[in-house]
C-alpha cells in the first residue's frame, strides 16, 4: 500500500508538472468563463453538481464528531475545482483544463495540533473529476458522493489518519443570499452561488493510526462556485458556519480590507422551522477577542471571536488553538480551520467551523 501511494504522490507531482509547462504556452483564446447573475435560480439536484463554466468551485464540509467514550473530534473535507487558463476546446486527455484539489484535516484534542494532507491533480484519466448533475467528486481514493436518497458518502483516508462517513440530511437546503446569490463586496461580479447543507446527521468511521473507531455527530456543508470572487483591495475573510442546539442554523462571514476594514459582511439565521432572518452588512461585525500566534507560520490569528448579528451577541471559542491548516503545496495559501463553541447572549448555544483566511499573505481569488 505505502508503494502505491508513493507512486501515486509520483504520478500527481507529474501531473502538476505538465499543468504548469503547459499553462505557460498559448494555443488558443483562454476561456471565457460564465458570470453569477441575482437571476439564476438554483435547481437541484442539477446544482448539487459540478459548474464547469465558472472559474472555482468548492464542496466543503465541517463537523463534530463523538468517540464512544464521549471525546470530541473535529473534521473538515474539501474538494475544489480549478479551471484553468487552457483551451477548453483542445481535445488532448492532457490539456489541463480543470485542477482537483482537496484538503483533510482532523482537529483532536489528544494530538494538541491539527492533523492534515492535500492533494493536487488535474481533471481526467479517472484520476480525479468532479462531474456535473450531482455531487460527484472524486481525487485518487478520495471521494465525496451524493446519493441518490440525499446521503452523502465520503472516504478520504490520509497517511496518519482517515474519515468513512455518511452524512444524512435532516433539513431542507439553506440558500444563501435567500435564493442562492451571496454577495461578497459592493461590486455587483463579486458574488457566488451558494448554498448550505446545516445540520448533517453524521455516521462511520475516523481512523487514527490505522486504528478505526466508530464516531456520530453533525456537520455542515458548503457548495460555492464563482468566477469573480475578492476584491483587489480584500486581504482575506472570517466564516462561521453552525449547528445550534435548538435546530437552527447561524452563518455569518466578513470580508476584510488589507487597511484593517470590513469591505463586506453578511449573516443568515435560520432557526429549526425554517424561518430565514437575513442580516445586511450593516448589521453584521466581528470583534477579536483573543489572538494566538502560530508556532509554524507566526501568523497571528483571533482565535476566539465575538459577533455581533444586529442585537444578539455570539462568542466563538477553540476546542483548542492550533488547528491551522498550511496548503500552499495545493492552494498556495495557509488557513486557519478550526472547530469551535457558541454561545449566544453569554448562554451555551451550539458548534460550528471558524475559517481565518488573508492571515499569513493576502488571499487572492
């Protein structure tokens, strides 16, 4: 097993390789990629697929899990699809026309630091593909699957550590925006479809040491796909995603200037009947309340992080600090992707994911 790994680690590295001699020769007009328009109205399950006309795309799920002697576990799974520059009419199996990447990180209170990997490969060969009609993602022996019932399925094994789980809606999809269309600065291009799956009923298996152990929990999932993204002047970005006890769902975000200032925010509440409350950037601020600095990076990141959604009052805090995530093999960025406490108005409220990103280097996207 750890030979065809190693050859594998090989061929991707190749891959990688022939993506970047072939990005720097032009045989055609690159693509012209599709625009995110406020008329588009998501329709699925035709949207729980790939969107291969956009330039990015992510399917990103974060949860808590539980051993069965009651210890807590965090996760986050991502898969990404890049496309490229290249001729997207060129018929050659080695036109690098999209990029696969994934990431995988497990945030264990035992080990005392995040454990992760990534992978990179181009789009073909049955390597790696995301396909379009549903959720069909695929990278290696890493896969992320919607079936045909709603359940998803993900098998993402890594050196050290792997996750076999099933995650079963309990909810009705949460459309950003309110019909799908997220904002993400004041410029009508910069913007996103995006959905959220709150509230995954989750089951299977975590890995450690190739020692399996069966978990249950929650999670939250993320598809986004854009072509437009950031701002010039945006340094980077804080999101919370979270499962509340009482079965409602909170994400809220921030889009940074690289002076200190808030370019953007935004915030959707959605409690356990469906009612959707929708906050305007003006309504929407976050307020550093501790800071940690990375031992690997020297990054300084606000760990621990009060938001205010008009009236109500949320304070986010680390199952422990370091959990950040360094992907600059894959997505040349370092990130900060951690599992997190909520309370709201002082009282015990629910979990989520906290993402630091524009920490070490500005994010551009």
């Amino acid at each position: 097993m750890q030979v065809l790994k190693q050859q594998y680690k090989c061929l991707s590295q190749f891959l990688v390789f022939l993506f970047m001699l072939s990005a720097t020769v032009s045989f055609a007009e690159s693509p012209r990629f599709s625009t995110v328009v406020p008329e588009y109205k998501l329709t699925f399950p035709h949207d729980f697929g790939a969107h291969q006309g956009f330039r990015i795309e992510w399917w990103y799920v974060t949860g808590w899990l539980e051993t069965p002697d009651k210890k807590p576990l965090g996760f986050q799974v991502t898969f990404f699809r890049y496309a490229t520059d290249n001729d997207f009419e060129n018929p050659s199996q080695f036109a690098a026309k999209h990029l696969i990447i994934a990431h995988v990180a497990l945030s264990d209170p035992a080990e005392g630091k995040l454990m992760h990997e990534e992978k990179t490969a181009r789009e073909g060969l049955g390597l790696a593909y995301a396909k379009e009609g549903n959720t069909n993602v695929k990278l290696d022996d890493w896969y992320f699957v919607r079936e045909e019932d709603g359940r998803y399925q993900v098998d993402v094994q890594a050196d050290d550590f792997g996750l076999r789980l099933t995650l079963t809606p309990t909810q009705a999809v949460l459309l950003q925006g309110g019909e799908g269309f997220s904002r993400k600065g004041p410029k009508p291009e910069q913007a996103s479809y995006y959905y959220s799956e709150p509230h995954l009923s989750v089951s299977g298996t975590v890995s450690r040491h190739n020692k399996p152990v069966s978990i249950s929990g929650s999670a939250w999932l993320d598809h986004e796909w854009s072509t437009a993204y950031l701002d010039p002047n945006a340094d980077g970005w804080d999101w919370v995603g979270a499962n509340l006890d009482d079965g409602s769902s909170l994400m809220a975000f921030q889009i940074r200037l690289k002076d200190g200032g808030k370019l953007w925010s935004y915030a959707a509440l959605r409690d356990a009947a469906g009612e959707l409350t929708l906050f305007k950037p003006e309504q929407v601020d976050f307020f550093p309340e501790r800071t940690w600095q990375s031992p690997h990076t020297d990054a300084v990141y606000p760990v621990v992080m009060r938001i205010r959604t008009d009236e109500i009052e949320w304070l986010l805090t680390p199952l422990f600090d370091d959990q950040e995530l360094d992907s600059r093999e894959s997505t040349a960025t370092v990130y900060w992707e951690g599992a997190v406490k909520l309370t709201r108005d002082g009282q015990p409220a629910g979990q989520g994911y906290l993402e630091l990103t524009g920490y070490v280097e500005p994010l551009e996207m």
